[in-house]
C-alpha cells in the first residue's frame, strides 16, 4: 500500500476520533495481509478494538468521577465469613434490576462487616454496565448541600446528586444531623424518589433513625421514600476488620473490649 493511501486512512481515522483504529492501524494492516485474510474480518477486527478501548476508558473515567474510596468487586468479597448475607439476594442484586427501576439497597450493620465494599461493588457493577455512579459519605453530603444552601445555589447542586443513576450514600448515622442538614438529607432523598438508586449504609437500624435525624416525623419521612422501592441487608456479624488483625496477632486491648461487645449482641 502507497504512503498516500496510509496518511490519507490514518487522516480519516483521526477525523472520526477513531483513536485505537489510528493507532493500532499498520499492525492491523500486517496481520491482515500475512493471513490473507477477508476484509469483513480485517473490518471487524479494527472495529472491536475500537469498541473495547471505548468502553474501557469509558469505564475508567466514570470510575474516577464516582470517587469511590477504593474499587473493590463482588468476588473479593468473602461471603463464607458473613453469613446473615443471602446469596440469593446477593445474584439478584447482581443482575442489576435494582438500578434498571431506580430502586434503593440499603445496608445495615455494625462497623467492619462489609456494607461499605458491597455498596461500592455493586456501584461498580453498575458503572460497568453503563450506569453513571457516586460516592459520598452522608456527612460530606450533607456539608456540601449546606453550603451550596448558604451560598444561594442549592438547586444546582442538588442535581449534581440527582443525575447520577446510582449514588452511595456511605455512613448514615455515624453522626447526627442538625435540622438543617436532615431537611437537606430529605430534599435529596425525596428529588431522587423513583429517579435514581441510592445504595446507603448504616449502623444504626431503622428504629434508631429519629435520633439521626433529630425528630421521628423526619425519619419517618425519608425512610417511606427511601424503602418505597428496596431492599434492605441487615448484616450482623464479626468485623472483618479485627478479624485481620487478630490473624496478624495485632490484636490491641481496645481491640478485644470490640471483640467482647460484638459477642454480647
Ligand atoms: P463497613 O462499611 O461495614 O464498616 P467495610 O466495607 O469498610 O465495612 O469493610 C472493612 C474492610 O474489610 C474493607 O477493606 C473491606 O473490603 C473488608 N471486608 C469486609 N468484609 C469482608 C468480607 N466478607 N470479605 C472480604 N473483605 C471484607
Ligand atoms: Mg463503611
């Protein structure tokens, strides 16, 4: 092939932003010729590693957007070690419907056991389906609604937490709101009622959300819009945490006082 013919493809390539096709385009050339083989194949060869670069960055970018804290996946987790999960409930979460209906998952639970992975890896598995993803902590969430409120412009970051199809909502409970802050919590969760999933994690139980959110009428407001469409994992079970240090013998006094709580539940 003549050096005109192959700028004149790698211009048009380049064009149409066909940037893998660009690149990877003399290897493509070479095997195709030594293999001889039909240019439907060549086409679709060129084609495909197209694609796959496409949805890998895709993928990649949407994973940094997300600001997960880590990218942990549903394989890493070790169900053997938690076994009030349900691996029944586990597989249907896998398919995704959950985020097709724009419906909630909820995990609630003592520190250590997992709700923070599992929230972050079905998160996850949403992005890689094509899902938009985000991550927020309750208290970072609740900060940042609050100043955008000060400052006049809490529409416009109100959407910023509506747009994305799946938002995890990580540590609900942790500390309590003020009123202000359990109003802004209520906003959001209601503007996102039948619009986008949250997956949320808690260690405090249902009954117990009046005290997060100051007033029970308040809880009982945002918890009818958030388990209108869910489902809901009550975890209990040892941290996985000291589990971890105590197989590496760092098991510190503080440590067990934990340990000997979490066996009188
Ligand atoms: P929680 O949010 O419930 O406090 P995390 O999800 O943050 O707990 O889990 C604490 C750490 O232990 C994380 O590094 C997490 O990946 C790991 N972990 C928790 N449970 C399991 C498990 N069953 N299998 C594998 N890793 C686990
Ligand atoms: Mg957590």
């Amino acid at each position: 092939m003549g050096n005109a013919v192959l700028e004149k493809l790698h211009l048009a390539l380049g064009t149409l932003r066909l940037c893998e096709a660009d690149a990877l385009l003399e290897s493509h050339l070479q095997r195709a010729a030594q293999a001889d083989r039909p240019y439907a194949e060549f086409l679709l060869e060129v084609l495909e590693a197209e694609v796959r670069a496409r949805q890998d960055s895709r993928y990649h970018n949407a994973v940094k957007r997300a600001r997960f804290p880590f990218t942990k996946s549903l394989d890493q987790f070790d169900f053997a070690f938690q076994p009030s999960i349900d691996p029944v409930q586990i597989r249907e979460l896998q398919t995704l419907r959950f985020a097709h209906e724009a419906s909630n998952v909820l995990f609630l639970g003592p520190p250590g056991v997992g709700k923070t992975h599992l929230a972050v890896a079905l998160a996850v598995e949403a992005v890689k389906a094509g899902f938009s993803a985000q991550f927020i902590t309750a208290h970072d969430l609740v900060s940042d609604l609050g100043k955008a409120a000060r400052e006049g412009r809490l529409d416009r970051r109100l959407r910023a937490y509506v747009n994305p199809k799946v938002l995890v909502i990580d540590e609900v409970g942790y500390l309590p709101l003020d009123d202000v802050g359990a109003t802004l919590f209520f906003q959001l969760v209601s503007t996102r009622y039948e619009r986008g999933s949250i997956l949320l994690t808690s260690n405090k139980s249902y009954g117990d959300w009046g005290s997060v959110f100051g007033d029970a009428v308040m809880a009982t407001a945002v918890l009818d819009r958030l388990l209108h469409h869910s489902t809901t994992l009550n975890i209990r079970g040892d941290s996985y945490r000291l589990k971890e240090r105590k197989k590496a013998g760092l098991l510190a006094p503080l440590d067990r006082k934990e340990e000997q709580a979490n066996n009188g539940r």
